[in-house]
C-alpha cells in the first residue's frame, strides 16, 4: 500500500474508475455465463470450466475492493456547476488486493489451460505443480518493488520475478506445441494454441505496466496508467481466456459425443 500522489485531474481519476468498473462487469458476467455452461460440457471438462469461474469469481471480489478503494480515496465535486475537482481523503488506496488476486487466480489459470487439454494423468499432475509454483513465485516477488518508489529497488524484483516468468512463457509458447497438435479435431487444437498465445501476449503486457514508474512517468499520470494498464490486461488473461477454455470444452464435448454416437 503506497501513498497516492495528489494533483489528479478529473479525467486522470475518472479513467480509473471507468477501468475498475468495466473489470468488475466483465468477471462477474463471465462468472456466471461459465457456470451456466456447466451442463453443457462433458464430465471431463468440468473441473477446468469451474476453476475458470472460480478464477473469475475471485477477480470480481478484488476488483470490488479495489474500485472501494479508489472511490474512498478522493472526493470528487463541482462547485457552482462548474468543473469537477478531484482531492484526497486521506484514506489509503490499497492496491495490494490485486497481488492477493493475482497469487490465488495466476496459478488457477494455468491449471485450468492443463486441465482442458486432457494430458496423460502424470504430465497433467507434474505440469500443474510446476507452473502453479513458478507462476505463484513470479507474483510474489513482484510486489516488493511495486510498492517502492526507488527506482533501483522496483528493477531489482522485476528482474527477479522475470525468472520465473520466462520459464512459464516458454513452457506455454513451446512446452505445449506437440500436445497441442494431438487435441482431437483441428478446432480444438486451433482453439488450444489461441488459449496458450493469449495467454503469453496478456501476461506480457505486465512487466510493462510494471515498468511505468520506472521509466520517467510520475505522479497521477502513471498512477492511472497503471490501474487502467493492469485493468485490461486482467480482463483479457481471466475473461477472454476463460472464453477460449469453454470454447475448447464445448468443443471436445461435441467431438467425444458424437464418437459415441457412431456405430460401432
């Protein structure tokens, strides 16, 4: 938890809680159009759709808590109807909640993506524990630096947590390639390698944001960058990629239905 800066504009402190806001809509609808597909998918990829929703589920009471925050940070009014001003509280803007988040939703996802690719029992067990673990450090050793304001000390944990998540990286983008090729239709299997490359270009975009403050930006210009930032990229790695996972349930669903459909 670090002090806000003060001195937001409107806009500044208006794109931040448009950006909250569309987080918390886009988990919650997507929680609840993941367990309503539920009955719609096979029995062997159901734990993989539940766990998407969980993942989501979870973002959507950080995100709550998060845009609580922000909105218990400031006060906004006009006076005499003219423009709005922005102010602080003084009460803190705990953004912690998003590492909280992060810890519980970052490995999930990756178990989820295992899951719904239905590898051998061993590789399943060995690949989750592996990328559950490095992603979970990954997070962990961010956030030392996310809540400092010397510069030395944020490139510091950010190379440190770029370790681990380079071999999560590399174990999506190559790691998976020939189990992906073995998906039983060419849709699945197409479907398989969108969820592993959104899933790399997403993750991707947050070194980035991490660096904002590191890279000349100040004061509540990236402060806000950084909220709207990470806002969009978690509505991409939670909602949209949760959507590629059903897509790849319903998918395999229909492929192994109408196997046993055939005669024999």
């Amino acid at each position: 938890m670090a002090p806000l800066p003060d001195g937001f504009s409107y806009a500044e402190w208006n794109a931040t809680y448009n950006a909250l806001s569309f987080g918390i809509a886009a988990m919650g609808s997507a929680t609840i159009f993941f367990w309503l597909q539920l009955p719609n998918v096979t029995k062997n990829y159901r734990t993989a759709l539940t766990i998407t929703g969980i993942v989501t589920l979870i973002a959507t009471y950080h995100y709550i808590r998060i845009f609580n925050s922000w909105s218990e940070a400031f006060t906004v009014a006009s006076k005499d109807g003219g423009d709005y001003t922005v102010q602080l509280t003084g009460a803190p803007f705990n953004d912690g909640y998003r590492y909280v988040d992060w810890l519980l939703t970052v490995p999930l996802l990756l178990i989820e993506l295992i899951l719904v690719m239905k590898l051998p029992q061993a590789e399943t067990v060995s690949l989750s524990w592996k990328l559950g673990l490095a992603s979970a450090l990954m997070v962990a050793l961010g956030y030392p630096g996310e809540i400092q304001e010397d510069l030395s000390v944020r490139w510091f944990w950010w190379c440190l947590s770029m370790i681990p998540f380079c071999y999560v990286v590399f174990t999506l983008a190559v790691g998976l390639a020939e189990a992906t090729s073995k998906q039983p239709s060419p849709a699945a299997a197409s479907l398989a390698s969108a969820a592993r490359y959104l899933t790399v270009l997403s993750w991707c975009t947050y070194p980035f944001v991490y660096m904002v403050k590191s890279v000349g930006l100040a004061g509540p210009a990236a402060t806000m960058y950084e909220q709207v930032g990470y806002s969009l990229a978690d509505v991409l790695a939670k909602a949209v990629f949760g959507v590629l996972i059903w897509a790849i349930a319903a998918e395999k669903s229909a492929v192994e239905e109408s196997g046993k459909l055939l005669p024999n």
